[in-house]
C-alpha cells in the first residue's frame, strides 16, 4: 500500500482539539517505510471511515501532516487521559 497525503485537507493536531476520545497506535512494522515510519513510536490516530473500510489507518506522522498506511503496521493502544493530554499539548 502506497502512502497517501491527505485528500486536500490539512489536519493539523493542535492541543485544543479533540483530546477526549484520541486515538493512539504504535508502529510495529516500518519495513516498507523506513523513512515515513519509526518502529516503536506512538502515533495519534485520526478518524477516517474511507481509511476503516479498507484497512488502513490515518497517522499524524513528524511533519505534522496525515497520511493512510495499512493497519497491519500499528497495534491500536490505550492511553491514560494525563498521557492523551500532554501528547495534545505537544503537538
């Protein structure tokens, strides 16, 4: 699977938005995107009912940009709502 940018929207996650309910996944497989993935890293998790329907997941990769990669990289995790916080705040 190819990565894909966003389809003409910018979902820049800032602090202010959407903290209660944020969804996180953790990278387990990076070998067909060394570059783009980081094995072992936390990923915000942004909703998009394009990405459910066909396996994929949307991250908020460094750049601060989201992009659809298969879910068979990400193991979906659960946060303590202090850790959903700060990872809100800083980003």
């Amino acid at each position: 699977m190819k990565r894909m940018a966003s389809a003409g929207r910018k979902s820049k996650s800032n602090g202010a938005r959407r903290v209660k309910g944020a969804r996180f996944a953790i990278c387990i497989n990076n070998k067909d995107y060394p570059v783009s993935l980081e094995r072992g890293k936390v990923y915000r998790v942004l909703p998009d009912t394009f990405g459910d329907d066909h396996g994929l997941l949307r991250v908020v990769d460094e750049s601060g940009e989201d992009y659809l990669f298969s879910q068979k990289y990400f193991l979906p995790i659960a946060l303590p709502d202090q850790i959903v916080r700060a990872l809100a705040e800083a980003a």
